[in-house]
C-alpha cells in the first residue's frame, strides 16, 4: 500500500509538469496570436517586435518551470513533440484516475477479506468446539 501512495506521489509530480507544461504552450499561443494581431496592425516594424516578444515570452516561460522541453528550433518536429506529450499527458491523467479506483476497490476487498477471516476463525472455534464434543461422545 505504501509503494502505491509513492506511486501516486510521483505521477501526481507528473501531472503538475503537464500542467505547467500545458499553461506555457496556452501562453504561446496567445503571443503568437498578439504577434500576427500586430504585425496586420502595422506591417512596417511589428514583425520584428512579435518574433522578440515570442522569445521574451519563451525565456520567462523557461525560468518559471524547471523539468520541461525547453524549444530550441521552434520548428515542427518540436510542435509535434509537444502534441506528444499532450497525449502522453492525457494518458497519464487516465491512468492516475485508474489507479485512484484500483487502489479504493482494494481497499474494499481488504475489508471484506479481514471480515471473512475474523468469520473464518470463530467458524473453526466452533467446529473445533464441536468436534471436541463428539469425541466426548465416542
């Protein structure tokens, strides 16, 4: 039982790196998007200004976060891999949910096997009580 709450403590570690993870790949979207509203708005110098506000925003990105994918490229390999990890992520959160209702329905059984051993035990009392008594007889 003690190996499953540990278990339960790292994927738990997990998840909080997909969180994280997740609210920056969010965040990038959203300067991405300031980025493409500014360089319509003025087409002149804001193209240069969104790409430095991208990688403003990747740098903070990095420093609020210590065990992530930190982009080096930016490319679509990295797009995919992030997608990867997306999944990796949901799988993982399923599994967490998983493991949570394993571990209650075997605390369930744990329950019901300590009530049918205590059963057990003043069932062979009894029987022992009886056999006694028909040697007795004999």
């Amino acid at each position: 039982m003690e190996e499953s709450e540990k278990q339960l403590s790292q994927l738990e570690g997990c998840f909080a790196f997909m969180r994280r993870r997740k609210a920056r790949k969010r965040a990038k979207k959203a300067a991405k998007e300031a980025a493409l509203t500014n360089k319509n708005a003025a087409p002149g110098g804001a193209g240069g200004a969104g790409k430095g506000g991208a990688a403003t925003a990747g740098g903070q990105q990095g420093a609020t976060g210590q065990a992530r994918m930190q982009r080096i490229l930016d490319d679509e390999r990295e797009d995919e891999m992030e997608a990867n990890l997306d999944v990796v992520g949901d799988i993982l959160a399923d599994l967490k949910v998983q493991t949570t209702q394993m571990g209650a329905t075997i605390d369930q059984h744990n329950e019901q096997l300590q009530r049918i051993d205590k059963k057990t035990d003043r069932n062979l009392e009894v029987l022992d009580d009886v056999n006694r008594r028909t040697q007795k007889l004999l």
